[in-house]
C-alpha cells in the first residue's frame, strides 16, 4: 500500500483527538447549531463513525486491488487462450497433426500460416526420384484374374522331370 493507505489506517481515540486538536471544537460546534457549548460524547460518537468510514473505504480500495489483479490475471490467460486457439486453426486448415499445431509462432493469423508452411517444407517428405527398378505386377488377394503359380519347390522340381 501507498503512505497515504498507511496514515489512514491509524484510528484516532476521543481522547487523542482532544489533545491534537483543541481548536476543533469550535468550528464544529459553529457548523452545528452554533451557540451548543462542546459535547466529549458527541465528538466520541463522530470519531467512531469517521473510524468505521475509513475502515469500509479500506476494505472496498482492498477488494477493488483484488479485482484489478484477477482481471489482470484474466486478460493473459484470454490472451493465451486465443494464441493457442489461433494455432490450432492454422494447423487444422494445413492438415498438420496436434503436436506440430501448438508449436506455430507468430502473433497473427499470416505469420503464423507463414511458419506452418516453412515447418511442412522441413517435415514432409520430398518427392523421390523415380528409380530404375522395375515395378511388382501385383494382383488383388480377394479375386484373381488367373491361377496362382505354384511356389512349392518340390512340386515344380516334380513337373520338371515329368516329361
């Protein structure tokens, strides 16, 4: 708290009221009816009410401080919140999976695209050249166009010395 906080906290007695401020007396008795001569219960009763007002100011400046923080504490994770929401976006809209997602930089939507991209360049497989081995002639399991050859080795050595 500031100093002024500090030397609002401190409450004054009747008495010590009396003895800094003498002179008091006079003028409050002038705003009030004028000619009443100074009541000490009186000045009691309007030291505990000034009392009571400055400890509902502090409490109310108390909560006030408190708010300002949790709002405070409320912006950054809305900030946060939006940052990552914006990450997931872009990598959605790039197909790139959950984990790549969240680790997009950038505060806007167009650097953000911007590093997705760099980031597909460097992950995604290039395209290979084409090789010179030839290609399978593969067949569907489910319904072959022919029969299947023969792969047992003793059956094709068996055909092969029947003639």
């Amino acid at each position: 708290m500031s100093e002024q906080d500090t030397t609002q906290e401190t409450e004054v007695t009747p008495e010590e009221a009396e003895d800094q401020n003498p002179t008091a007396e006079q003028p409050e008795s002038q705003e009030d009816d004028g000619d009443e001569a100074w009541d000490p219960e009186r000045a009691k009763r309007k030291i505990g009410k000034v009392n009571s007002e400055n400890r509902a100011l502090r409490e109310r400046a108390t909560k006030a401080e408190q708010k300002a923080a949790s709002v405070d504490d409320l912006t950054k994770e809305n900030g946060g919140l939006k940052a990552t929401v914006l990450q997931l976006e872009v990598g959605y809209e790039l197909g790139l999976p959950l984990a790549i997602a969240r680790r997009l930089q950038g505060a806007t939507r167009e650097e953000m695209l911007a590093d997705a991209e760099a980031l597909v360049e460097l992950v995604a497989p290039t395209k290979r050249p084409p090789s010179q081995r030839p290609t399978e002639q593969l067949r569907g399991g489910g319904q072959p166009e022919r029969e299947p050859e023969e792969t047992d080795t003793r059956k094709i050595a068996a055909r092969m010395f029947q003639h």
